[in-house]
C-alpha cells in the first residue's frame, strides 16, 4: 500500500535495501552468485539510472507479488551469500560497500517508520502502529537558554567517505571538510516544544502572511492547513497523530512533522532564524548513546527527559536555513554509487541531528539530511538561532 | 490495493456486499441486531447517500484494516444473523431485498474478476490470477450468418421488480414493459472475433479519424492506444491478458475489454452498426445453463464451443448503440434502494447478455448493465446490427 | 481571448466562418481561388480531420496574429470570391454548399455571443457586452398549462436535408424522417421561470442528493455551485449577470445557463421530467418571426411577453430527456462535410428551440443542439412533461 | 493575452509599474491624490499581500478591460501626480520609494521582452517581436581564458539599500556587505556559447541520466527537450527563435534561455562548475556604458563584439552555483515594501550580470536576480568556474 508518491510500501522498503546489498556486493563480487529472481533487480532499484531501468516510483503500490513472505525469503538468500562473501577477508572497497549498505538499511528503516504514520494517518479511523507503546513521557517544562558562539573562520565536514581506512563511517555529502566563516550567533539548547507551537497558532500564525516566504503562504492557502500535519483539534481540544495512535497534545515535546515553510514562518514569529548547517555543526554535541528508536518510546521526548538534554539527536531532525547543495570541492563517487547524493542536490533544505526513529549508530554531527521545503511526512522540527 | 479510481480492492467488495445484507436487512428488520463494528458502515458503503457519509470510492485502497481475517468473521456474523432472520416466515418486502442483496453480490462477484485483472495488469509483470486453468478452448471458426427482423410495434422490459411476487427477480432498471417501434433490421448470429479484430487493426483501424466518434479519437490520440487493452504484441505476435495470464492470441474468440468507441468505430469499419438494445432483447434466446463462470475456463470461447451457439450469454457482455436511459414510466424503489440503478442513467451506454465471468442464474434477456463509453477494463464485446 | 477550453476568441469565430467558405466552396469550386493566406486553414479549422491539421482548440487564445483588421480584411476577399462564384449559376451540390455555410455561420453568431458571455463572466469586474440594452422587460406572470398528447405512433425528423431541392434547410442530423412510439403524455406550455428556480434553490435544490444524478451530484459537490452559473447573491438579493451586464433578478424570466444536471434535478423535484426530444417536436409551434436576436433585449422574456407566447423558441433552449444519438438510418454525408454533426453523438444531450441569441430565420421545430450535460456556459434552460 | 501563468501580458507590466507608483508614494503621501479607478489595485497589484487583495496571478490574461487607450491614460494621470509630488523637495524616504519604483520599472521592461518572446512563440507561426532588427552581429570566435582567483577570505554585497543617502542604488536582498571565505578558484573570462553547446548536443548531453540533477532529469524525460527552448532544428540546420524571429543559429552567440539544469548538467560535462554568486562577484568588472537594451540588437552579442569584452554584463543573466537565500543579517524593509524580495528566498537560483534587455543604467556588479532552477523563458546563459 503506497499513501502517496514520495511514500513507499513496508514490503518495498524491506526488498529495496536487500536488492541493495546484492546489487553492489553480491553480483559483482561473489563470483558464483546468481540473482534470486532476475526481475527483482526492475522491482526494487529505487533510482539508480547507471544499473538500469526500474518500476515507476509513483507506482510501487502495485507490485502484489511477490508476497511478504517471498521477500523474507529473498532476504535470506542474499545474508546467506553475504555470509559467505565475508568469510574471507574484504578489500578495502567492498569494506565500504558493506558498510554503505547498512547505513542504507539504517535509513531505510526510519523512512519505512515516517511512511508508516503516513499511511496510518490516512486510514479514515486512523489505526496505531504499536498500541502497546505507553505514554509514559513526562512533560517537564524546561527553559530555553542561548549557546553563544563568537563565529569567524571555523571548520566543517569530513575528509573522505572511505570507512575502513578512516575508522569512520560518512556518507559523500559530508564531505570534504572546508572552511566557512560565520558571522557571531546564538543558538538554542533545546528545541521547541508543541507549547511554544500553540503560541504560534494562537498568535495567528497560520494566518499572518508577512511571516511566510511566499510559495508556503501560497501552498498554505491552497491546503488550507492552520496547524502541522498530524494535529487534530477535537471539541477545542489538541490531538497529535503518531505511530502510537491518536493521543492528547503533550506540551513539552518537541514539535514534529512540520515542513521547513512552518519552520521558516514560525522563526520568523519569535524574531529569530532557522540556524545554519554550520553553525548547528559548531554547536552541536556528540550523539549519546541513548538515542535511537526504542519501541517502547515512538515519540519525541522533553528536554527534561530526553537522553541528549540539549536535544541534538535522537528527538527530531532539525531544519536549517542552508539549501542542500555541495561543498566546495565535492565529487561524488565513480559509478552508480555516485548517485546516492549528488543527483539531489537542488531544491531541498538540510536537516541535521536525529530522530527517535534513528537506528542506534547511525547519527553523526555532520549528517546533512535533505528534505524538499514543503515536506512535512518526516520527523521535523526545529531549533532557533540568532544575530548577535 | 485500487489499480485505479473505477476499481476497488478485492477485500472491499467481499465487505461491502455483507455491508449490503447488515444494512438493507438486519439493521432495520431484526429486532436484536447489533452492528458488527459501528465503523463498517463509513467504509463499505459505496454510494448510497441516504444511509450516511461513506469513504471516498477513490480512496478504497488506503483501508489496510479491518484484515481479510476479520472481513473473513464480519461475513460470519452477518451470515449467522441472517439464517435467524429467515428463520420465520419473511415479509414479501423482507424477501424482496434478500434477493436483491443476493443479485447484488453476484454483480460483485463478477465485477472483482474484472478489477482483479486490472490489478494484475497493472503490475510489472503481469501475474496470472489462476495459472491452473488450462489452455484447451478450441479455435474451430463458424462464419456468421445475419439474423431478421421485420421490426415494427415490439414490447420490451419486465413488468416489475417486485422478485416473490412474480416469482422471477429483475432490478427496476428493467422495468417498466413498455413499446417500442422499430425499423426492420438484422442482426449478426455471434460475436465479433479476435481474428475480426486484427483485420480492423492491419486495415488501419486506429489510424482513420473517420471511423471514430470525436471524443473515442482525442481520447485515442491521448493513449497512444492501438488495440484492445490487454492484447500485447512482442516480436511480432499477438499476446492477450487474462485472469489465466498471458497467452498467444485465439483468433476464433470473441474479442473482449474493447470500450464502446471501439466497438463503435468496428461497426463502422465493418459497414454496420452496433445493434439497440430493444433489437438486442427481441433477438435474444434465454441463457442456457451451462453459460456461467467457471474456473476451468478463465476467458471467453469461441462460437463453436460456447454452450449458447449464438453467444447472447456466457461470453462477453455487449455493447449495444443506446445510451442508458430510463425506461418510458421508470420510478426507482422509495428510500435508500432507489439509489441502486437509477441515478446513473447519464453517459452511460447499455450492455446486453452476460459474460464468462457471471455467475449462473444471474443473466437475463432484459438485464440492462451499463458502463461509460470509454470504459475498457469490462468484459466487453460486441455483435452487428444492419438497417434492411 | 480565450476564457475556458470551450470557449473561442471573438475573432476566432468570424475568421473560421470565413475559412468554411473557403475551405468547401472556393477552393475546390473556383478554378482560379486563391487562399487569402496558406497559413490560415491551420488556424482556423475547428475540427474537420480531414482536411488537414490544425491547432489544437484549447490554445486557441494564443493566436495573437492576424489581428482583427487583417480578419476583416480575410473576410472581405473571401466575399468578393464568393459573389464571383455566385455570379454564374450554382450546381445543386454548391448551392447547398453555400447555404450550410451561411447556417453554419448563424450557429456561430450565436456561440459567439455565449463565448462573450462566459469572458466577461470571468473578467474580475464583470463588464457588460453591451450596456445600452435597456432593462424595459416586463415580468408579467403567466401560469403554467399542460397541454395533453395521447401518444401512440408518430413522425418525427426530416426527410433529407438537400436544402436546394427540398426548398427548406435542415442539418444531416435531423434526417430521417422516421417513426415513434410514445406513451401518452402532457408538456408545460411555457418555460421555467427564474421565480420557480428560486423555490427550488429555497427548497434546498441544491442540497439533496436525491434529486440528482450520481455525476451531477459529484460535480456540484466539487464546483460547491448552489444556484445557475450566472446567479450572483449580494447582500441577500439575486442578481443575475448576462450581456448586458450585472443586473436584478427578473422573476418571470425564464432560468438560463443551467446545465442537464441542473434541468434534471428541478424536473424530479417538480414530480415531472423532462420531455424527449419526439415530444418535444410533436407539441411544439412554428418559430414567429420575433422571435430572434435582438441587440436592444439581450435577455429572455417571460412569457407573457414573448413573441412566441408557448416560448418554443427565442427565448431559450431547452433540455431534453434524449441523448443525442443518431436517428435510424441516419448516414452523415460524405467527405470532409460529414464530420459536420456526426462525430459528436455520444455524451452529449439534445436541446430543442432556439434562444434570443440565435439569428433570425435560423430556428426550426426539428432541430437538434446539442451539449454536454454538464455545460452551462450556453443559452439554455427548460420546460417540464409528465406521464398522464 | 498570457501564454503561461508565470507570464504576464503586455498591458499588464504597463498598469503594474504605475500602480506602484500610485500605491507607495501618490497614495499616501501626495494628500490631494484621488485614485484613477478604485478597481485598479486590485487589477494591478502583484503580489503584495500588505495593500490588499488582488487579482489572481495566473488569470491575467482574463482581464480584457480596462484597453492599452485606457491603461496610457492612466500612466498620464499618474506621471502628472507625480510631477506635482515632485515639485516640492522629497524627504529621504520619498526620494528612496521614487528611485525604488523607477528600479522597479526597468525591471519590468526587461520582463515584458521575455514574456513577449514567449508568447509569440507559442503562436503557431512565431511571428517577430521586431523584423526590423538586422542581423549583422559578427559571430567572430573568441578563445576562452581562466581568470585565476586566489581564494581566502572576501567581502561582498552592499552596506544597505537607501539610494539617497549613499549616492548609489541596490536592492534590499544585495544586503548587508558581508564576509565570505573561498577556496582558490578559476573563472571563465567569457560566457558559453552556441557553437559549444552544440557539441554537448552532439555528445549526447541530453541523453546522459549522470550530468543532471535527479529533478531536472526527470523533467526532461517528461517534456522530451532535447536542446535549449527556442531552439529548433529544420531540416538538420539548427534555428533559433528570438525578438526578431526565427533565424539560422549563430555559433559564437552566447547561448541563452537554459534553465539552470541544464546549465549545470553543461557545466558537469565540460568538467567544470557553475561558480557561485561570490566567486562571480569578486572576478566581474564594472557594467560598460554599452551594454543594454538596444532596439537594433535584440540578441545577444559574441564575446568578440560585445562591448564588455568579458560578458558580465549586457549579454545574457548567468546561472551560479548559489540558492537564493538572505545575506547573513539581512532584514528587509517594513511594511509592504519588504515583500518586494524577501518571501521569494526559497527554490531559487541566483543569476548575475544582465542581459541585452536589461536597460541602461539598471545593471551592477552586486545584482541578484534569481529564477526557479527549471526555469527557461529568461535570457539566462552561464560561464564556467573550476576548483584550483
């Protein structure tokens, strides 16, 4: 079932970052393998031009068959001949494929979360995806106070993308590290909560033009939305959707799935500004431990309660003011694999930290995740910045 | 899973024909009737706007629950209310909508054969929906022969729609009997076949403006079509679609899935015209028995083996040259019901006979079922009719 | 100018009269024609396949050049060829020729002047075509009447439609003359009025499903229409916009600009129908000679003041229960000309009469408009019949 | 007449260029000033949400009335009022709003010729804005040189916008001056021209899935362009289509009208960059007097005969690497005039220098236009620039 185009199917997603594996690793490098099913490689290529044609993106709410069973099994094959390409030792390129295939899976497993909700949320009654998931969260208040930062020449980035020989897993888009110079800034030690959002719409803030750039006013105006995507106000009182099903408006928590239109209009509200990649890669901590999906807990959490007390990871990705476009002197990888990145760098806005649908590892201070402007179907919120 | 806006998922059509039951009967007639679930009724409604707000038809796809499991136990429920409700004797109103809720699940039978093919089409790779059914329908020819009619004062239609009383169902769309004058005609003595077809496309059947009505050539020229639907031509040979998966083309069988434009422009190609449905329904024989779904046989057959030798049943629907209108001195049923057939008489044009997919005792000689003229994902033939 | 896809450009309409003239009389029948200019047939052929290509009608508004002098100027030479032609004696072929031209030019005087309508409708100000038309219409009322038909086996149509040798003009569709069987019946002998549309609008015509066709009712729900096209409500009073601009709703006048979907549902909330198109012609008068466009009443007169006291003609067309298809034994002509009327028959309906925009001399008891059912950008509204 | 809804007629441009001045300096600071036609704010504002209500973008071609007569009186009747405003000496805020409205207007001399060329190419036969323009540009090659740039840290942009009091105009989005930090880089002393983008062409650049940008790939796939828009190949002779009609391709002509995919997919094949606004902005000289609009060169000039012999002004606008977003500290004006630039900083690219439309006197080194990256109906062209 696909809930709209940029969405896609549970069973798709499991098959995708299988096909990965085999695609890149297995065909090419495991001398006696042999594909699964020769029509799966047309099935489950999400957009790599260079290893061939593939089902429409739009349309991968049709593929009935094969079944989730069948795709279960597909998956077998393919750890099985993994296990035995790794029996003996790995060059250093098919180290790194290996472990690009997994931060691959990693991120596949929190879109397939987000598409999830999307889906859900489309159901007239608006089923859970996990029940049982009790909503323990405390909703402690917790002040905001602004990190200074004197700006000047400072460095971002990361020198290569190559894993093994660095130690260090990054994906191409971080790299290479280059200079930038800052202007003096403040910034947030928290993100803002659904309490500060409320403020916002009671303010007007769906409503005030002067406070949108002009393609969200316009496409605020057509969807005739006044409040972010999963909230619901029922007999004048707030619900959220989430993967834990419908539940009363926690004030404390972060606010999630809006789009950077929202963000943008709503930093504008509080005389502040969306901070910039940079300035969040200065400010940032490291990610603790802690932070990542955990069943138990699917939804963000308080500054009072979240393991990362400053909140750059593992609560919700944070929009900023930087345009997703290449550092200077990037290149992309030779061959398919240079698709991964490069090809969509236009048009999207950055977002950095974490979710807490992101796999334990897989967060990083110079993760620049990208999302088109008007997206709001992840899990986005913000935090703000300002001129000193 | 919905292949397009005019289709519903298969779980859909099985929940709402026991919708049908729980809402037309149990609700109002058995006294202790309880709903199954209160939320049923808001998905499997399909359009009757009497009896409450319903999901959109487009949106069919996005019910992921209830599962097929609990339409599974949805149906027993219903099932065991109505053996108790027909336990005592039944009201003739009572017996009435029993039977019409039957004739109705019949339609719907049929109708998820024809959704279900769509679906199969639409995926990449073009399952078969049952692959056990064996190709052994016989190709043997049988020339046509035309049939006469005087024409003159003829009477058409059914009396009333009234089934315990008359002691024989029909929907109110075939009612009332009425007169009709007619100029003398003939009409051909079997279907159109595939053979028959592939000379309308060698002729340029698709290319000549002539031979189409004007909104059958835009929507022409739009598709890029040039043959019936499901037919496929790889390295220079004849492939058709169906429910038993892709097969060489039979050329003596009766060609299917073509809209009303192509079968309009055929006639007019074949120097003839589609027949009216009043001819239609005065040169029609009864269905014989044997002309009724039939796993074995998963695609229409050829005039020499069909069990009706003149195909008026069991074969392909047909599309005839009347749009479909109410009958002189129509009254739809009062209440909800009346929505059943008669606020869809507009754009519509009427199909006679019954097709491989019907099921037995369904077909009639005055049974009107009606489709858009450019609708093609149907059962949908056609047979000549010439002025004398 | 170019308001909607169906719609024309002013000069469009008068630069393609010019070019039927052209195109099927000059250029085939006079030795030494030349075209005014080679690029014009392009331009300004509507549809006729056959003899040629031409510009896809929905870019019509795009044609910034010729201008408007150099049309008339196109126009003046086509003329003075035409009167060349005249000057010697006309085969019975030509002389057709050039009568068809001269109504083909009369139904696009009309259309024109719908198309105007519908372009100032969608000017933000809404200026009037023509504001000296003074509003001197007075609105007697004069009660309804039914006039009684006993039905049976009647004639209807033309019997060809060679105007030179037939003396009497007729289009290819009203031919054959050919028989009916009606059932007995009663036919309003007046229009509805703008005073009886409001009681309906009161009644919530609009808002009950019941009353409508399925598609209608989708459309309505979708356009959130809930009074004519041209209906306006401002501060609690009707106002009516027309060519003459934006004016008080005259009670008495007869509703126009209401779409078959419209008709049909009045009709059902009237306990009536509307008439077939058979009777339609069998109750209804000659055209009198008032009744025909008339640049001081740019508006429909009630019918205590029209010229044609039953209303059959002159004041607007009315909708029929037919669906516009061919007569029996209907042939369109050969050639090019056949495209004229024929290829249209399919999800259009009939209309009968004539309006206070059609030319003088132009309308006939047997003549077939024709529209989609959902259009209401045209001249048309309606007259009631019921079974006796 | 609008040919595409980011288009606007003629007539238009003229009304909106008065209507500012009416709106932000008659209105509220001339105190006897009477609006020409109260309805005229709402036909002529563009988009300023913080005056009022406004007419819909895309429907501007729907307004017929008031005529080009009406809309010259309207400019004398405002022309006279600000004469009189005029007379008496400006504050600085009067004198900075005039000087912004005459910026504004050449803004939209330069628009109206794009918007020109694009209407008359969609009219079937391209007519010629001016066919009195000669032909005589001397296509004369010129070979291209790197100009080398040393990097490190630099200024650019402008101290702020008030024109009166620093003797010198800019826009508010070319504010505040600010520091940037560059690597060494290469920038190319002339812009792309013809002759070389047809060997990307000929290389199959439109062909090759890895140069483009994933969005911009895919748009191509869906318009099938295969060479810049007003190109056209007749007969295997390239032609191109401008203000003074279609003629033969001149190859040492810079190329013009690419949206920005395409000018980077060039820029990939060619091994090279776009550069960004700051590289481009550090390596352009001053605006010659020479270059701008010209009514006898309605085409841009080779590298050879331009009369900036480097190109950064008076050819074509040049696509950079850099989204269109605010300079660190940038605030826009109060009040209504803050819509001029600032809500359009998202899904833009910015372009520099000016084109053979641009008029005298408006060009200037720290200009940012800026276009949606799928935009072509510009006169955009690009140069190259290399990391070092």
């Amino acid at each position: 079932m696909q809930s709209m185009p940029d969405a896609s199917p549970t069973k798709w997603h499991r098959a995708h970052t299988t096909w990965f594996f085999e695609t890149f690793l297995l065909e090419p490098h495991l001398s006696d393998y042999r594909l699964y099913n020769v029509e799966f490689p047309y099935l489950f290529n999400s957009y790599y031009e260079a290893v061939g044609s593939r089902h429409p993106r739009h349309e991968r709410g049709l593929i009935s068959r094969p079944g989730t069973a069948e795709i279960a099994h597909y998956r077998g094959h393919v750890d099985e001949a993994l296990q035995r390409l790794t029996e003996s030792e790995l060059s250093l390129e098919l180290s790194d494929l290996l472990i690009l295939g997994m931060h691959h899976e990693q991120q596949h497993q929190e879109l397939l979360c987000m598409d999830a909700l999307h889906m859900l949320s489309r159901h007239p009654f608006r089923p859970a995806y996990c029940d049982h998931a009790e909503d323990t969260r405390k909703d402690e208040p917790r002040p905001q106070r602004w990190l200074q930062h004197e700006g000047g020449l400072a460095t971002i980035g990361q020198r290569h993308s190559a894993p093994t020989a660095q130690k260090q897993f990054c994906f191409d888009n971080e790299t290479p590290q280059h200079q930038v110079h800052l202007e003096p800034f403040q910034i947030s030690d928290r993100l803002i909560t659904c309490s500060e959002w409320l403020e916002f719409i009671d303010d007007g803030g769906y409503q005030r033009s002067d406070l949108w750039m002009s393609e969200g006013w316009a496409a605020l105006a057509k969807s005739e939305q006044s409040a972010p995507r999963y909230w619901n106000r029922v007999d004048a009182r707030w619900k959220v959707f989430g993967l834990a099903g419908e539940r009363a408006l926690n004030l404390e928590q972060p606010v999630t799935n809006v789009s950077w239109f929202e963000a943008d209009a709503f930093a504008r509200w509080s005389d502040a500004r969306l901070p910039t990649e940079a300035e969040w890669e200065l400010a940032a901590g490291s990610p603790p431990p802690g932070a990542h999906l955990n069943l138990d807990v699917l939804a963000p959490r308080s500054a009072a309660t979240s393991p990362d007390s400053q909140q750059w990871f593992g609560e919700v990705w944070q929009w900023t003011e930087s345009s997703y476009r290449p550092y200077p002197g990037y290149r992309p990888p030779r061959g398919a694999i240079g698709e991964y990145n490069g090809k969509f760098m236009m048009n999207q806005q950055v977002l950095r930290g974490s979710s807490y649908a992101t796999p334990a590892g897989h967060a990083r201070k110079t993760y620049r995740n990208f999302f088109a402007p008007s997206s709001n179907w992840m899990f986005s919120g913000l935090r703000l910045a300002r001129d000193i």
